[in-house]
C-alpha cells in the first residue's frame, strides 16, 4: 500500500529538459534501476519511469515507516543540486505533482518529505536543494483542501513558495510565543521539523489545560494557514 512521497533532486546535468532519464530508468554501476517512480523535467513535464518498488531512499523514515522504497513513491526532479537552477515551471509543478499522488493516496500533506528530512543518519542526503520543505508542504495542503479545483494546471493559482513562508512563519511566530500549550507545541514543531519530539507528555500541572485541549488550539491555529491562503 503507498502511504506517501519522497522528493528528490537528480543532481546531474546543468542542461537539458530531463538528461537523466536513463539514469533514473536503467540505474548505476553501483545500484540498479528503476531510481524512482516519476521524474520531473525543466519544463514541468512529469515522466513515468516505474511502477512498483523503486530504488530511491534507502536507509530512512518518516511517519512511522521505515525504509521507504517499498511504502513512498519517489520523485526525482531535473536539478544539478548545487544552485538553485529551478525553473519557474518546476516550481509550479512540483508541489501540484505531490498533491495529485497524495490525493489518489488519500494521505495528508505530512506524507511528503523530501530525502534530506527522511535519510538515515540524519544529513546524509540534501535533496531536494534549494526548497523550504515546510512551506513546500504547506502549498501541497492548501492543493488538498479542494484537490480537483486546485491541482490541475488552469486552476487556481498556486500561492508562492514566498507567500506560504510568510504565512508559515506568522503561525510559528504566534505559537512561539504561547507558553500555556507546552508538550503540545513542542510535538506540532517537532512535526515540522524545527524541533525534537518530546518523549511523552508530561503530568500537566494543577491549573493547565489538558493534553488534548492544547492539541485543539494549536490545530485551531495551524488551521489559519490554509484559511489565509484560500482569501
């Protein structure tokens, strides 16, 4: 059963709408193909490489799984990785292409990760360079709430990776700035990547909230993402 998508960068040739389809497809000296499922070229052309498991993660996890090959579609987008030689295009694609596979999928934005978040040890990949992760999923959420609406090229406007970081960070910086919600802010960063998990929630102290009524608000607030992007 899929549950989710790796995105990835080729880190090959400087030109080209897709050079390296062959390398993806057929595989290296050192792995065999196919090394990934779909490929994404400089002109925002999406290519099919492989169905089935694909050689694309390795050693990694992510919501819960591990070893993605067999769980996560992977994604292998046309970049050399050391500039951030993105096309206008591929900008515009990209997230479009995770919420279409997430949307058959039936999973959330959170089941996209890209192979530096998910590759085991952590900082053993960087790919897909040059992307704010964070806001990337939260363009693919914004797609999600009416995906048949949003993802088809024609459609809405996708919201700029620029304006979903803005959004993103007046949420954080509104959260930040709460004391009263504790364990349960510290999970929901942690779910974005910006801080380590607490092991458990702690007893809360007499007069606080309970677990769950911090859990509420702090969805209430995350919810105002979307709500701000769909004005």
């Amino acid at each position: 059963m899929l549950e989710g998508v790796v995105g990835h960068h080729t880190a090959d040739g400087p030109t080209g709408e897709y050079p390296s389809l062959k390398v993806v497809r057929d595989g290296r000296a050192d792995l065999a193909g196919p090394l990934c499922n779909l490929g994404l070229g400089r002109s925002g052309t999406v290519y099919v490489i492989a169905a089935g498991q694909a050689w694309h993660a390795g050693a990694s996890a992510w919501s819960g799984f591990t070893d993605l090959n067999d769980e996560f579609l992977g994604i292998e987008a046309e970049s050399c990785g050391t500039k951030d030689d993105w096309t206008p295009a591929q900008r515009d694609a990209y997230p479009r292409l995770v919420a279409s596979c997430l949307y058959y999928m039936s999973r959330s934005a959170g089941r996209f990760c890209g192979h530096k978040e998910c590759a085991l040890p952590t900082g053993r990949k960087i790919d897909p360079a040059f992307w704010d992760l964070i806001a990337f999923r939260t363009q693919v959420g914004y797609l999600l709430a009416d995906p048949l609406t949003r993802i088809p090229k024609g459609g809405e406007e996708l919201p700029s990776i620029d304006d979903v970081r803005a959004v993103v960070r007046e949420e954080l910086a509104i959260i930040a700035r709460r004391d009263d919600i504790g364990w349960a802010r510290s999970q929901v960063l942690a779910a974005l990547g910006i801080a380590k998990p607490s092991a458990a929630p702690p007893s809360p102290p007499s007069g606080t909230k309970p677990v769950q009524q911090q859990l509420d608000e702090i969805h209430d607030m995350l919810s105002g993402i979307v709500a701000q992007l769909s004005k």
